[in-house]
C-alpha cells in the first residue's frame, strides 16, 4: 500500500540531525562500518524499538514521529532474516544473567503500547520471516479499547476546524492562530508533553477539553488503534514467538508520578497479564523511555526480569543492566538499517563524530 506523508509535519529534523545522518551514511557505504564491525566485532545485541506498523489509512491517525510503514517495516525484516541474528527479549536477558557473550550482530526487535497494527501488520510479516519479538502493553488501555493519547492529540490538531484554543490554566490563550502550521506544530508539542508528565486523571480532562475546542473535522471515524485482550490472545495463537510484556497501565511517566502510583501502574500491569492471559510478564519498558530509581526497584519487586528505556542506543552485551536496557528507535528508512544493525553502531559514530 502507498505511503501518504501526513500534510501536518510536527517535527522536522534538525540541521543537526540531518548531518549525523548524512555522516552515517559515509561511514555506512564507504565501508568502513562494515570494517569496523569486522574488525572490533563488537558483541552485543541492537535492541529495536517500533510503535505502530501503518498503512496510508492508519498514517492518518498516529503522530508520524512514532511510525514506520509496512513497506519499509517488510524491507527491514527480510534484511534481518538474512544478515542478522535476532533473538527474543528472553533470549537476551538469559544470555546477559549467566554471563555469556551477545554474538556481533544480534538484535532484538520490541514494540511499545500494543497498537492493533501489531498484530495485523507485524506479525505476519514476522511470522513469514520467523523472527521473534516482543510487545509491551499498556494494559489500561487495552482493557479500555482507547488509542495512546498523543494519537488522539494529533488527529485533533490534523483534523482541527477550530483555530485556537484557550486553556488558561496551561498558559495557553486564544491569541495563538493555529491556521499558522509552525505555530500549532508548537502548541502541539507543548500539549504533548503536559500530557506525557501529568497524572492519567489531569491528562484525560485535559485532552477531552483540547479535542472539544479542537473539533476535529473527521473525529466521528477514528479507527481503534488498540489491541483488545482477545486480539492478544490471538496475537499470540498465530505467532508463539510473540512475547508479551507489558509498559504499566495508564501509560504514565513514572519519574513525575508518587511512590504509590509508581508501584501500583507497574503490579497493576503485571497483575492486568495475569488475569486476562494467565501467564506472568517477564518483561517490561519504562512509558517515554523516563526511568529513576524508584521505578526501577518497583519492576523488580514485581518480580519482572528486565526493563527497557529508549535511546542513546547503544549495544547490549555481557554485564549490561537489564533494568536499563537501552533501545534504538527504528528508523521509517532502509537506507541506514544495515548500519544501524551491524554492531558499529554506535560506536563507529561516537568515536568520529563524538556522537550517536
Ligand atoms: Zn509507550
């Protein structure tokens, strides 16, 4: 299916960005990653961290800066089935306990939050490949059936057919014009991550009174995007290879959350698996990547096995902190993959360029 490019582009890269990926891309075709990796063969695994798996039609509904196409997703595997070694999550965290060696060029493929598209896009593309993965749930929200909330914030702002917003109590006033795409792709970001730190409760209220002011034009046909419990149970029928983990319940960030929050959003998560799928969760990612020390220790009072956070990516070897696994977000681009992959990253790139 064709790749549309949503019309409201929130984050353009940065200059600087776009030289390191420029920078990337000498190492990567000169060879010299290629060598270095041969060279040094760094062990340890890449860890992968996706979110939604889109076609055109779901592209329309989730923030672009959290997904990749089916087309590039497909391209990425079939690289991995060929020139990588890809193991499970359990896999990994096994090899690291008892002290092995991660073989260069392993990888280890996750996604986050359990969109539908998890199991109607990915997985058969990993079924097909017989790849392994594993899918952190935020648990509320499948119970619930309701979609992450920065995708509820970006189809408001896409669909938007009213121009401003007045919410005085966040410091916004109806000054702002948001027919201004720079301007509403500001107010946007800045909405965002007042939701991302606020309570479940704060953020609700705050979110309904944005898409209320909002009123997005196409609000009525928004699709699920959330897996339902029976979808994971069938998720796991059609791939056994599938692990579940699970990305607490309300999918807050647990270092602006209380003590009592902390430990209830992590057991809740766990408890949530145990009932409605029987088993326990091995596995878990902090909400956003935001980890302290507090949210570490209540994973592991619930008895969870390993933790994972996002980036700076770098390689998961013997000794690595499993309650602080780090994980590159997969790019929507097959054009670094291999590189990405190859265990000279990031290596390779913090020795040139001093950075990732
Ligand atoms: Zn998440």
């Amino acid at each position: 299916m064709e790749w549309v490019v949503p019309t409201f582009d929130f984050q353009p890269p940065r200059v600087s960005q776009t030289l390191v990926r420029a920078a990337h891309n000498v190492m990567y075709f000169s060879g010299a990653g290629a060598l270095f990796a041969r060279a040094r063969a760094p062990a340890g695994a890449m860890i992968l961290m996706y979110h939604g798996i889109v076609d055109s039609d779901d592209a329309r509904w989730i923030d672009p800066r959290f997904s990749v196409s089916i087309s590039t997703f497909e391209a990425q595997m079939k690289f991995l089935r060929r020139h990588r070694h890809v193991i499970s999550m359990t896999e990994l965290v096994d090899t690291i306990d008892r002290k092995k060696t991660v073989r260069p060029g392993t990888v280890v493929i996750t996604f986050d939050d359990g969109y539908k598209n998890t199991l109607d896009t990915a997985a058969p593309i990993l079924k097909r490949c017989d790849l392994p993965a594993i899918v952190y749930l935020a648990t509320g929200y499948v119970s619930r059936e309701k979609g992450q909330f920065i995708d509820v914030l970006f189809s408001a702002f896409r669909g938007r057919t009213r121009y401003a917003l007045d919410l005085p109590d966040q410091g916004i006033d109806a000054s702002s014009n948001l027919r201004d795409s720079e301007v509403a792709r500001r107010i946007y970001l800045d909405i965002a991550h007042r939701l991302m730190v606020s309570s479940f409760e704060d953020r609700e209220r705050l979110l309904g009174e944005v898409v209320e002011q909002l009123e997005p034009l196409d609000r009525a046909r928004a699709p699920r995007l959330t897996l339902t419990w029976e979808e994971v149970h069938h998720l796991q029928r059609i791939h056994p290879r599938f692990e579940i983990g699970v990305h607490t319940r309300n999918h807050v960030d647990l270092t602006s959350s209380s003590p009592e929050a902390v430990s209830n959003e992590i057991s809740g998560s766990v408890e949530d698996l145990r009932r409605e799928l029987g088993t326990t969760p091995l596995h878990f990612s902090f909400p956003f990547g935001r980890s302290n020390d507090r949210a570490r220790t209540a994973a592991m009072e619930a008895k969870l096995r390993s933790a994972a956070v996002t980036e700076p990516a770098s390689l998961a070897s013997s000794g690595a902190d499993v309650f602080g696994l780090s994980r590159l977000s997969a790019p929507d681009t097959m054009s670094l993959f291999p590189f990405y992959t190859s265990g000279a990253y990031p290596d390779l790139s913090l020795k040139l360029l001093g950075r990732a």
